[in-house]
DNA sequence: TTGTGGATTTTGTGATCACAAAATAATCAA
DNA sequence: TTGATTATTTTGTGATCACAAAATCCACAA
C-alpha cells in the first residue's frame, strides 16, 4: 500500500507529506496530473470503486481527492452524488478565457522580479522540448510541458491567492483541450513562449503581459473556432 | 433536518441535495456561514471530531466538507493533518486586494444586464439592514448582509467561473475582516452601496465598476492600517 | 424488433474501527 | 523552580461495512 511514487510537488497542493496524507497526496496527484494531461474524458463519469481500484488503495482517500477537485470545479458532483468531468459549453469557455486573461498577465508580472536569467534558460529548454512534442503530434506531452512551462513563470512568484485560483482554471479547461486535441491535432499551434522568454531576459514588465495574454488568445482561439462547434 | 436557510449559493455545492448527500450539505452549509461570518478565529485549530459533535453527526461528513474548504484555500491543511483557518500576512491581504479589484467589477458588469429595477430595490432594504447592523454595532450581521449585498449583485450573472473564485476569496479574508471588527468596532465602516445601487438602476456599467472598486479599495482599507500591524 | 417492468448489480454515503502520529499531561531529576 | 522525559490522551488516516438510491441488465409482452 504504501507506494512512494512521489514525482513533483503538484502546484496548488501543499508540500510533499512526510507520512501523514501520503495516500491521499499520491491519488491527489495522480488524478490532478491526468486532468492536466487530458487523460479523463468530459462527461465521462468517474466512479469511486474504480478509481481506487486503478490506483490500488481503498475508495477512502479517493472520495476525499475527488471532493476537493469538485470544490475547485474540476469535477463536479452531480444531484445524485456522481462526480464528473464538466463538459464544456460556449459561455464556460468564455468566461475561462476572461479569467485566464485577467489573473495571469497579473501573475506572470507577479513574478517577473524573481525570474533569472536561469530561469529563463530553464523555460527556452521547455520550450523546445514543447517544439518537439507538436512535431511527433504527441498531445499528452504538449499539454504537460505547456502547463510546465506557464506555472514555471507563475510560481516564481510568492503568490498564495492568483495562483491557486490559475490553478484552477487550468484543471477546468484541461480536459476539454486534449479532447480537441484529439480531435484537430498539436501541428498548426503557434504559442508566444519566445516572446515570453525575451521579456523574462528584458526583465520587461508590459512585454510579458503581452506575452502571456497573447498566447492564451492565441491557443484558446484555435480550440474556440473547432471545439465547440458540435456541442 | 431540511432547513432551507440560504443566505447564498455555497460556491461549488449545487443545488439543495434532495436526500444523497445532505449530511455533507448541512455541514457544507454550517462551515461556510460560520466562515463568513467569522465565527472561527484566524489560527485556531479545527478538529474533526469536535467539529462533528457540534453539529451532530459522525466525522466523516466533516472530513469532506474541511477537505473542500482545504481546497478553497479557506482552510489550511497542517504538514502534520491539523485544520486551522489560516492566518492573514501582509501579503496575503495585498494579494486578495489585488484579486477582488481584478475579479468583482468584472463581475458586477457582468450582471449588470441581468439585474432589474427590483433587484435594486431589494438592494436598497438589504443596504437599510447594514445601516442598522453599524449602528447596533452587530458585526456578525454587518457581515452576513454585506456578502449577501455583494453576491445578490455578482450571482445575478450567469457566471460559473469567476463567480466561485469570488466567492473563495470571501471565504479567505472574512475571518481575518471579523478579528478586526472585534477590535476597532464597525461604527466607521463607510461604504459604497448606494452609488452601486443607482448605478445598476442607471445600468451604468462604468458607475457600478467604479462603486464596487471603490467598495472593495475603501472596506480593506481600514482593515489593513488597524489590522496587520499586530503581526 | 421494441418498449416495459422487475430483478440484480453498482454506486455514493455515513458510520465505526484500528492504528500511528502528534499533542498534551504528568512525572521526575537537576 | 525548571527542564527534559515519559505516559496518556487526542487527532487524522485509511479501511471496512450496512444501507439506500441509482443505474444497469434481463426477461417478457406487444
């Protein structure tokens, strides 16, 4: 039972557990991280039995995980207890976009005085190993490395209240992105990631807020135009 | 066991559960209030089973609901398991500053269209009750009626995503507005609710953002010169 | 073939339990 | 009296169970 796969610390959760949670911490990140990385289908319900049993631990700690998830609206709970990935609608994704556009230029000028030029070093690598994976169309990957490569910038900075909260979005909107993913392939995306970087190098302030609001516009314009067409 | 006390939508929860989950609503709902209305002090710790005593059901509900709030960021998880409600820094207040002025004009103009000549009158008898509640000095209702005047207001709007990322940082600044309360009193608290109301009987979206800024900038502020200076 | 009704299984919920870690209380030595 | 050390209690965690609601399956009739 007591596995000890510990990966990473996951973004909005606390620090690697001692001993403690370190069930719950362990199906936390396995079930965050395949959010994340679209592996949950919306409108799929998830049931608690199997997902323990995937995971191999009792539906205990599940139930606790699933329940935070839905408080952070990445799952929802449905009138008769079912939890689920949301589906998404028109309007939801608008107003994901508006959030997006509002919290996280804040947060990446948040975090600017903290950026060094390691740091930048560090996103130019992620960016091109993001180059990679839209060339081998591996969408699971891309989807990783382009969260990595955001919460790399936002999480320099001390934040404690905006970056829960870009958390959140991102578990929200996920799911919907690998499925149009899916269904319309990673070659034609084009990102802002360069921008970004030279305005980390710069240290300049307006530059990565363009950066940043222009490359969500730009990534959640495609899956605007091609993914909700049929919903 | 059915009390239909709704003093606001809770943020994820849905709908008042018809049987399947009530337990977990009524302790849902009980938490909630008693966080908005700063009935649990900044630091103390929360237990589970004391918890689940008071309101009279079994831990396990209990466990849920604080692994929801955990979730929230209205509650803080210990390394070491222990539940408190988390304490205000410096930071963290400029923080949730910086996101209601980010989050809740947006919001308001988002309802703005929503929002009728009624919706305004019943603002302006809500308005009346904070009046009287400052004169009585009776914080706790000052701070029921002051959430309730703000979300009659956002939650006229459709809104999925922002409305519950207002509403958790309500859940993390009430506790902290409530210590202060107790301490320099309420009977200087000047507000901006009467200009919000003409603005939305006006359906001037630039007069309500400005009202609802105004409101957020003016109410934080004397907490934060007779607040933070004590930590 | 297609509904329709009942039987069966699956599911979430709330409760209880055993256990280990942590916090608190009590004890004793200096 | 004060400090550390041990004993006791409290606490969160994970597992299991009983139960009711829900979903699924299946037989049967039109």
């Amino acid at each position: 039972m007591g596995q000890e796969v510990r990966t990473s610390t996951p973004t909005g959760s606390s620090a690697p557990r001692s001993g403690r949670g370190a069930t719950r911490d362990q199906v936390d990140r396995a079930v965050r991280t395949a959010l994340l990385t679209g592996r949950f289908i919306p409108g799929k319900a998830v049931t608690l039995r199997g997902l323990a049993q995937d995971l191999g631990v009792s539906p205990m700690p599940v139930r606790e995980v699933l329940q935070r998830l839905a408080a952070e609206n990445a799952l929802i709970v449905r009138p008769n207890g079912r939890v689920q990935v949301p589906e998404m609608t028109a309007a939801r994704f608008d107003e994901i976009l508006k959030a997006r556009l509002l919290l996280e230029p804040e947060l990446a000028e948040m975090a600017l005085p903290y950026l060094t030029r390691r740091d930048a070093k560090s996103l130019e690598e992620i960016d091109l190993e993001i180059d990679a994976s839209i060339g081998t169309g591996d969408a699971e990957a891309y989807m990783r490395l382009n969260h990595l490569f955001h919460f790399r910038i936002y999480s320099a900075s001390p934040s404690e209240i905006l970056l829960p909260l870009a958390e959140s979005l991102w578990l929200q909107f996920a799911p919907f992105m690998r499925m149009v993913y899916g269904r319309v392939g990673t070659a034609n995306l084009i990102d802002w990631h360069k921008e970004a970087t030279k305005a980390i190098r710069d240290q300049d302030a307006a530059a990565l807020r363009m950066a940043i609001a222009s490359d969500i516009k730009e990534g959640m314009g495609i899956l605007g135009r091609d993914g909700l067409t049929s919903e």
